[in-house]
C-alpha cells in the first residue's frame, strides 16, 4: 500500500516564523505535490515537482518554496509564515507516466497566530 | 466561474438511498478524478476515469466527454458514507510527466440512520 506521510498532523507558528512542512512517500513516485485546502475555495496546488531538484509553481506559489533533494521527500518552506497561510495543508504523489492515482498525505492543519 | 463545478454542495440521506453527485467542468481534460475526504482531512482516491463507467462495491463513477460532465452515484448509501466528495481534472500533461488537477469544491454528504 502507498503511503504518503505528513510530518506532523497539526502545527501553531507565530507571524514571522519559518516554518517546515515534510512530506515522505514510500513508493517511488516522481511526482510530488503540495496543497492548501481552505473553505470554499477546495484544493489549491502551491508547487510540484517533477523529479529530484526540479519544481514547478502551482497556482499559488506567493509566500512559499519548495525542496526536492530525495525522490522520496517534498518539503514545503513558508519562509516567514503570516496569518493568511493558515490553512490544511496536504501533500500527494504519483508515478509519472502512468495511470495511476494520487495518493494524498492525512494533511497538517497550520494555524498562525 | 471556476473551471470545475460540483452540486449539490452539500446533501443530507436517509441510510439505503441513491445518491449523486455531479461535476461539471469547463476545460479539456485528460482524466477525471473523485476523491472521498472524511472528517480529519485524509484523501482517498475512489476512481480516475476517461471515459465510461467504472464501478466498486456501490461507487459508480461516470464520464460524459461531449458534455464535460461526471456523476457520482452510491447505491444503498451507509452512514459511514459520510464524508466531502471532490471531484477534480487532470488539466493534462505538464513538462511530459507531472499531471496538475484542478479541484471542485467538494460535497458534503451526510447520511443519516
């Protein structure tokens, strides 16, 4: 079975932080994404990656970067974390190419006080 | 108007009902994609299809290309049914691997005994 784990299921960071979200996968899977889900506005991709060192900006990257230094982890950087990054965040991967399907991390619920 | 559209946004059932649920988008697409979210945030995928029908246990899954739209059907709906089903489009191929999907809103689905 493929698993997609998130560092850590809930996180409180003041304003100003820098703060870092990991995300493991276990099943060699070259794609990685990154994800916020806020009410009302569902999923929305902030940054993948493609392969190990390439990443590629999501539809809201403002805020954010991103790390691929091993196949198997997608780290997600908020450089200097401020109230409106309060969100879940979710993580997912899948095999490049392929049919396959996504496979999400359980999410980290971020609040930023 | 958003590229993927879901409704009803939110559904109440009796235990043993049919229920759908629709999505309809706007842009081309290689693949469609549902995803159930219980409460605590994790995702799973149900189905990814291109076309036709697919079916497990009581999911039906449905496509119709010409009128970009899909239906999602559950058969004998359970209270453990419960739970925000997304759809979401595979807005095809970027950089020759890494397939973005964009996300409907959800529907909240609530059965009741």
């Amino acid at each position: 079975d493929v698993k997609v784990t998130q560092s850590s299921r809930y996180l409180v960071k003041r304003t100003g932080e820098k703060v870092f979200l990991e995300c493991v996968q276990d099943m060699d899977h070259e794609n990685m994404f990154w994800y916020r889900q806020d009410p009302g506005l569902g999923l929305r991709l902030i940054y993948f990656s493609y392969d190990v060192k390439m990443k590629e900006k999501g539809d809201i990257p403002e805020g954010y970067s991103v790390s691929r230094e091993k196949k198997e982890r997608f780290s997600l950087i908020l450089e200097s974390a401020s109230t409106n990054q309060t969100s879940m965040y979710l993580c997912a991967s899948h095999s490049a190419g392929s049919t396959s399907p996504l496979h999400f991390g359980n999410g980290t619920r971020l609040t930023v006080t | 108007k958003n590229e993927v559209e879901q409704s009803p946004q939110n559904l109440t059932a009796q235990e043993g009902e049919f229920i759908t649920i629709n999505c309809s988008y706007s842009v081309g697409i290689s693949a469609l994609h549902w995803l159930q979210q219980h409460p605590g945030g994790g995702i799973v995928s149900l189905f990814m299809l291109s076309s036709g029908k697919k079916k497990h246990g009581r999911l039906i899954a449905t496509i119709n290309i010409q009128e970009k739209h899909s239906s999602l059907h559950i058969t004998a709906s359970h209270p453990r049914d419960s739970a925000v089903y997304i759809c979401a489009v595979s807005r095809g191929f970027h950089t020759g691997t890494a397939s973005k999907l964009t996300f409907g809103t959800g529907t909240r689905l609530q059965v009741t005994l």
